[in-house]
C-alpha cells in the first residue's frame, strides 16, 4: 500500500456518495460551461467590427410597413453614406419546411457588394450573381447544411408576400458573422409584386464608426415630416432590439452561474465535511499513530480534489462533447448558430472545478487540526 | 532492578475544567516504570486511568509535573515532534480495535510504516512478522468485518508493535472480547513484554487480566493508591 492508494481507497470507501459527489460537480460544471457558452452566443453578433459600420433604417411606424424606393437617391446624397441598398425580408419558407431557419432578402446586387465587406466569395462569382436575375447569393452554412452547389435552385413559397421564389445559386459567401442568409435581386420581387415602389429596409454603409451617429441623426432627419418616415439605428442596436426580448441576457445568465457555483460549493462542502467528520476516531487514531496535521490536511486536501477535478473533467468535457456533437442550429431553428465550447470556458470550468476542491477541504481541514487525539478516540462510530 | 527506568513521571496533574467546576482527573502522581515491565492500571472508573495512559503515550498533555520517556521531557516537543516521537516509540491497542475499515489486516498494520523510510519489500516483511507474532499470518489479506472481535484486536496489536516501539499502551484491550479472545490477546501482551523485552502499560478493570500482568497499580481519585 502507499499513501495514495491509501487516500483513494478513502475516497471510495462511502461509494454511493463518492459517486453523487462527483455527479453533482459535473452536472453543475457542465451547466456553468453550458451557460457560459450561452453567453456568449448571445453576445457575438454585436462584436462584430463591420456591422458597426452598418446603419439600418426602417419605417419609423413598424418594421411591417414598407419605404418608398425613391428614398434611396436621397440617402445616398448624405455626406458620410458609402453605401446603401434596399434591404428587404423576404421570409419565405425553403422547399416543404414549415418553418426555414435562415433569412432571404432582396437587394441590389452592385450596391449590395459594398455593404458586405468582412466576408468573402468562397464559390461561384459574384459577377454572375449580378447577371442573372433570378440567381442568388448564398451563405455557406446554408450551402453546406442542404447539401446544395452552384447551379442548384433553391424554391422558397412566400409567406410574408404572396409570391414564391425559384432560384439559382450563383455564388457562395463565407466569413460573415452570420454564413446563412440567402440575397436575390430586388428587381425580381419587384416584378412578381407588380412594381409597388417600395422596400423593406434601407441597408447603409458608413465611412467610419465615429460618423454613424451623425448619419443616423440625417437620415432621420431626410424624411421627417414626410409621409414616410424612418427610424435608422447602427445594425448593432437592430440586432440588440431584435433580441430585447433577451434584455439583460448577460444579467441573467451571470447571476444563474453565480447560483450555480455557489450551489456546486455548498454540495460538496456539505459532502467533504460529512466524510471527514465520520472519519474523526479514524483520522484520531491517524493522528495518535504518528501522522501530523499537515498528512492528515494532505489526505483530505488530495480527496476533495480528486472528487472535483473527476466531476469537473466528466461535466466540463461531457458539455463539450454534447454541444459539439449536436446540430444545435437545427435544434433551435437557426437561434442558436454556433454554440462554441471554447478552451478559454472549459478553462474557466476548470478553474472552478479547482477552487471547488480546495475550497471544500478547507473547513474539514480545520476541523481536523483542532481535533484532538483524545477527544477523537471518545467519538462514537 | 538495574536498568533506567523507561517512564519517570514526578508529580503528574490534569484537570478539566467542566463550566465552572474544575475536574482533577489526576492528582501528583509520581511513578516509574522499568523496561520489559507489564503494569497493570486498575481503578474505578473516573479514576484517572486513561488520562494517565494518555500522558505517557504522548496524546494529551499533563496540567503540571514531568512525564519523561526514555530521557524524553514529551511535554517539551512541539506537535509535530510528539507525532513523530509516538510514531517510533509508542504502539496503541484500543478497547474498540479502531482499523480502518476500508484497508485489509495487512494495510492496517502497514499504517504507521507508511511515515517511515522504509522500502515496500521492508515494509510488507515487517507486516508478515508483526502478523505472524500475533498468529494471523494466513489472515493478512481479510478486512476487519471479514474477522472476529479477537482477530482484529490481535491485528491492532500488530499494527502496534510493526514499528518495534519500546513503549505498547492498551486502554481495556479485551473490553470487547469474550473470555478465550480475551486470553490470547493477554498472552500476546505478556510474552511482548517478557520474550520481546517491551514496556507494556495497560488499563482493565477485569481483576483476571490484571493476573497476566508483572505489576499492578490502583489509581483512585487521580492518586496512586497501591
Ligand atoms: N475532556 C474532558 N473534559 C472534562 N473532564 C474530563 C475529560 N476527560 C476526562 N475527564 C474527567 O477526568 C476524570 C478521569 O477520566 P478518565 O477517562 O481518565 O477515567 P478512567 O479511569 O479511564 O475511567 P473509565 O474506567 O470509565 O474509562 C473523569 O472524572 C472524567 O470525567
Ligand atoms: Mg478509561
């Protein structure tokens, strides 16, 4: 026998709940990496550097209600305005699913080219996407997760407009934030609405973060008192309102882990106590035998950890494996896009699993060092 | 007798203090013990018997007066010396066996060695004599609720006398046992002390066990009486 087999042999020796520790430190683990993780999905979108740059303006009534088309040679005098296209949801629903999960908009293929600026052409040519009326511009997830290539065609049944779309993939574009959507000329939905006149949106480029307040405030300003009037924010502040519903996501989510780490210590301070303060005649007679405060602090130092970091390793690495191994995207219908376990949250799992060990052998390690020989061996079994 | 004595106490006290009460568990005891004697502690109960057993084996404190080991002032060492001090001259056999349950005979008596220099190959030949001595040597591999009452109680006493102290305390060692384990276990502490040579103190209240022993000392009230 050695001294670590021995403290192994003290982990085990209560089974039922050796194993309900360790359970519990993973589930919890594996929450707090899961929450994390949520996290920061949550919060990706609005980190990106080129939607800062991006200004939407929609109708200042709804969302639902259309701009007039002649607005654009107004926007595109502003000072400050690089680039601006119509920008219109589409919303149809791809092939027979009742509910499509990635987003099809109307723009103006050569104005449209400047907008997008972090991404880049990963097939096909952009060029051919602005010849052909009826092609489209697809993201690479989207290609990827039906299988489709350049030249297939894609069919979407309009449910906003009453109108279906037949259309062919010109060209594929990867690198964005958001590799999804699927972008066809405006023209046509113009066509088969029989020329309203009108857009969804308005999709603007400016020339540097630091002017996009000052344009915002003049494109409002363009159309106030009009019968149209618009309300232009960064597409930053869309995405947030359009996630408001979420509102202090990063609160919330915050709060829940501190909960739940918190939880995690009274668990397995709780179990770390009780296993030591069954084991006082023992560690007495430990003690009595000739092993000092510092090998007795060792063992349950070295017990508490190894039930953490075991509990901790099996949650940290089961929610990676889960969060890996499951399409999500499809799960969730395209809310949730990437939900990356990255080193850096297994890391912080880690961490704590760490802190965990060493924080529940603390009040255990205090009870033994006051323990006395004497008073220990008086302890009942 | 020609040898040192191997305990010197002068003028030993303890007392607790109970609320407001203070308890004199030991009241100026003075005492010597040679080498290779069997000294049988009696008395009442509350007498002072274990309190004095604790002192000499180094695991409680006296209030005053001197407990000197071998030479050894042990209320001079800090805790850390003490431990070591226990783990080389001192062997334990409590009433109630106290192995651990979870290791095998072997394991147990291995126990006190682990805080040794000694190699495994040493340590697993010292455990083979220790259990031989005490007549378990087929038994090393069973675990304490695999055995009698007797059996662990002779186990206990192998994990006392593995680090081949000079000192061996039981505190009411056959408490537990029925009269034939009680026997061995008594015959094993006597031929320690006159085979092996050992310093055996040991407490009972069985006047039978007091038989086996080469002296006997009545405590009452903290005081030496006889
Ligand atoms: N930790 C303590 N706190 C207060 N009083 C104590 C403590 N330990 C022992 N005593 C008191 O000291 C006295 C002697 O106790 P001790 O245990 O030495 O008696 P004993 O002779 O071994 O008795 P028994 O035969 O019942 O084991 C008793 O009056 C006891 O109540
Ligand atoms: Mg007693």
């Amino acid at each position: 026998m050695t001294i670590a087999s021995f403290v192994v042999k003290n982990a085990l020796r209560n089974r039922r709940r050796a194993l309900l520790t360790v359970i519990s430190v993973a589930i919890s683990c594996g929450l707090l990496v899961t929450l994390l993780t949520l996290q920061r999905e949550l919060t990706i979108p609005p980190e990106s550097e080129a939607a800062s740059l991006r200004i939407i303006a929609r109708n200042k009534v709804s969302l639902a209600q259309p701009l007039p088309s002649k607005q654009l040679s107004i926007i595109e005098k502003i000072p400050g305005v690089v680039a601006v296209s119509p920008f219109t949801y589409f919303g149809g629903n791809f092939r027979e699913e009742t509910v499509t999960s990635f987003a099809q908009f109307a723009v103006d293929p050569v104005r449209f080219k400047n907008l997008i600026v972090e991404g880049r052409i990963a097939d096909g040519n952009y060029d051919d996407f602005i010849a052909d009326r009826t092609s489209c511009f697809v993201g690479a997830d989207t290609m990827k997760r039906y299988g489709l290539k350049i030249g297939d065609r894609m069919r979407f049944s309009g449910t906003f407009y009453p109108v279906d779309l037949d259309l062919k993939i010109a060209a594929v574009f990867q690198g964005t934030v958001d590799d999804r959507g699927v972008f066809f000329h405006h023209k046509l939905l113009d066509e088969l609405m029989g020329n309203p006149g009108t857009v969804g949106t308005w999709y603007i480029r400016v020339a540097s973060a630091e002017i996009s307040n000052d344009v915002i405030a003049k494109v409002n300003d363009a159309f106030a008192n009009t019968s149209a009037e618009v309300r232009a924010e960064t597409e930053r502040a869309f995405q947030m309102g359009f996630i408001s519903m979420l509102g202090n996501v990063k609160l919330l989510i915050g709060s829940v882990s501190t909960v739940v780490v918190f939880t995690l210590m009274l668990v397995t301070v709780s179990t770390m106590s009780m296993a030591v303060r069954e084991r006082f005649r023992e560690l007495a007679v430990l003690k009595a035998l000739g092993f000092r405060r510092r090998e007795l602090f060792s063992f349950i130092l070295a017990e508490s950890f190894g039930l953490a970091l075991v509990g901790g390793a099996l949650g940290i690495f089961g929610a990676w494996a889960l969060w890996t191994g499951i399409d999500l995207q499809k799960l969730t219908n395209g809310f949730l896009l990437y939900f990356e376990v990255t080193p850096r949250i297994m890391a912080t799992g880690g961490v704590v699993a760490v802190f965990l060990g060493i924080f529940s052998s603390i009040s255990p390690s205090i009870a033994v060092a006051r323990l006395s020989v004497v008073q220990g061996l008086k302890t009942l079994d | 007798m020609a040898a040192e004595p191997i305990v010197v106490i002068r003028e030993l006290t303890k007392s607790y203090l109970q609320g407001d009460l203070n308890v004199t568990a030991l009241n100026g005891v003075s005492l010597d013990i040679q080498p290779g004697e069997f000294v049988v502690l009696m008395g009442p109960s509350g007498s002072g018997k274990s309190t004095l057993l604790h002192i000499i084996a180094g695991i409680d404190r006296p209030t005053s007066g001197s407990a000197m080991i071998q030479g050894i002032n042990i209320a001079n060492l800090n805790e850390s010396q003490l431990a070591d001090w226990r783990n080389q001259n001192v062997g334990f056999v409590f009433q109630s066996f106290n192995l651990i349950p979870v290791l095998t005979a072997a394991e147990n008596v291995e126990l006190p060695l682990l805080l040794t220099d000694l190699s495994s190959a040493e340590r697993r030949k010292q455990v083979a004599t220790a259990l031989e001595l005490v007549g378990l040597a087929d038994r090393g591999h069973h675990r304490p609720d695999q055995m009698s009452g007797g059996q662990q109680q002779r186990v206990a006493i192998a994990r006392a006398l593995v680090t081949d102290p000079a000192l061996i305390v039981a505190d009411e060692p056959t408490g537990n046992l029925d009269a034939k384990s009680a026997g061995d276990v008594l015959a094993i502490l006597q031929s320690l002390s006159r085979d092996a040579g050992k310093t055996v103190i040991m407490v009972t209240h069985d006047p039978k066990s007091a038989a086996y022993g080469s002296r006997s000392l009545h405590l009452e009230k903290g005081e030496i009486t006889a």
